[in-house]
C-alpha cells in the first residue's frame, strides 16, 4: 500500500502527529505506519479477543493508546441521546465513552469486518454490517485532522454501498483505491485511500449526519426498538451518482478487477482470466 499509494506517509510537520487504527486487531497497519513514522503517536480501538476479537500482534509498548470496545456501541458518537432506551435488549452494553476525543489524527484507519468469532444476538445480524460501517466512519471523521487520509476496507467496488462511500468521500478529499496483492487477491475487498480530507467541509458534516441518521435507525428502529434495515436509495438519486460518478468507478475499478481476475484464473473454482475480467466488467456495466 505504501509502495502504490503513499498512504503511510503522514501529512505534516515534527513530533507528535496522530494515527488512529478503528478495528486495529492484529495491528500490522499501524505496525508499518510507525515503521515509516517512528515518532508518531499510535492509538486503537479493537474488539477483545474474549468477545471474539482478533488478538492483537503488535507490541503493544509501541502505542500510545489502546481501547477494547465494540466500536458500534459507542452510542454518544453517533447520537445526541442522553442514554440509549432502557426497552433495548443492549442497554447494559451501550458505551457512552468517547474515546481519544481531545485529540486530532493525520491518518485513521478503518479495517473492521463483521467477525463469526463475535459474539453477539441474533435480531444484530440484520444490520451489523451497516452499523459497523456507519460506526466507523461517524468516529473516524470526527477525529480525522484536516488534510488528514483515511484508509477503509471496503468490498466489491461495483457495489452500491462501497460506489456511494467513495462517491461521497469523493466531494471533500482525494480518492485512489488499492487492492493487496496476496491475503485479498482473489477476494472482492479492497481498500478506500482518501487523501487530503476536509472534514469541515459542508458536504463531509453532511455525511456525517447521515451515517449518524442510519446508525440510529439501525440500532433502535423498527416496531421492536431493535434496528430496522437501511432504506434503499431512490431510482432519481442512484441515476444521479452514476451519471455524476458513474465513469469514476470504472476508473478506480480496472485495477481492482484485473487484480481479482488474475487472482481467480489461478483458483481451481474460476476459468480463464480474460473471460473473468470481461465478465466482471460486464456485470459492472449492466449494473450501472
């Protein structure tokens, strides 16, 4: 990532700049970021392993901070209540801390997946993807410095949900995408590189009152106060990310495609690599 992107090498000037790792369990990202900063300050939050979190690999002495939550629970982020509804199955669990809150960070990471190892009711599996997402993007945008980069695991980059998250980071900071080329070759994750973000602008505090809207409808909405799912977009509003956005996610798309088609022709599960790239562009284009 460094190496394509530049993405490690923090934007600005002496000791003391800030990195944030959401979801940082086993810690090889900030690991290497402190390989190229080595005065730089580390902070995470992970899931504890005996909650069903990865265990963490990087020397923990090296960091400043660390912070064993459940990042979607963090409930005074991404909201204004003063307690979460006593009705709700998750009360007791709900966390009004608001860690690492003084500070401002040149570069956060948000690496979080929806773990099987986690532990956690049933009615949450509707919307956990979501609400991790939402969650982490609330935290990392109210803590991210100006002309700060964030780094986000995403999947499938023709998919609606990681087409409207560049198309959004798109309006107040500067996009690239990159695929690894081993643990995520054949697999449809990438990563979100935004560079320079400007989280005053009017269009990134937009943004981040919708994820706050969603993560608040996805926790204590519906009939039971337990979540209800994320509306879909309307037709109107999707015609007007593709016409707007359309040709930009081709672009990042290409090489995110090649790198998983070459990965796939060399499966025993997928056909030749030309045949999988010119169908993934194909579905692509259909889709669009």
């Amino acid at each position: 990532m460094q190496a394509v992107t530049g993405a490690l090498t923090l934007q600005g000037q002496g000791r003391g700049l800030r990195v944030l790792d959401i979801c940082m369990a086993p810690g090889g990202y900030t690991a290497a970021t402190l390989k190229y900063n080595p005065h730089a300050l580390a902070y995470g939050i992970t899931l504890a392993a005996n909650l069903g979190g990865h265990p963490l690999h990087i020397d923990t002495s090296k960091l400043a901070g660390v912070k064993y939550l459940d990042v979607t629970l963090l409930y005074k982020e991404f909201s204004d209540i003063a307690s979460p509804p006593r009705s709700h199955p998750d009360y007791a669990n709900f966390n009004p801390f608001q860690p690492y809150r003084a500070y401002k960070f040149a570069l956060v990471f948000c690496d979080g997946m929806v773990l099987r190892t986690h532990e956690r009711p049933s009615y949450r599996e509707l919307n956990e993807l979501t609400r991790l997402s939402c969650s982490q993007l609330i935290l990392a945008m109210q803590r991210i410095a100006a002309g700060g980069t964030l780094v986000m695991l995403l999947h499938k980059i023709d998919s609606w949900g990681s087409a409207i998250i560049l198309y959004t980071f798109s309006k107040f900071s500067k996009v690239q995408v990159f695929k690894p080329a081993r643990k995520h070759s054949a697999r449809s994750s990438f990563y979100m590189i935004a560079k320079d973000v400007q989280p005053e602008h009017e269009d990134a505090k937009r943004a981040v009152l919708e994820w706050r809207d969603v993560w608040w409808k996805t926790t204590f909405g519906g009939e039971d106060g337990t979540g209800e799912k994320k509306e879909e977009p309307d037709n109107d509003f999707v015609s007007r990310v593709l016409d707007e956005f359309g040709g930009k996610i081709i672009e990042l798309g290409r090489h995110v495609w090649r790198s998983q088609a070459d990965a796939l022709a060399k499966t025993d599960y997928a056909g030749d690599c030309q045949k999988v790239f010119e169908g993934l562009q194909e579905k692509q284009r259909v889709e669009a």
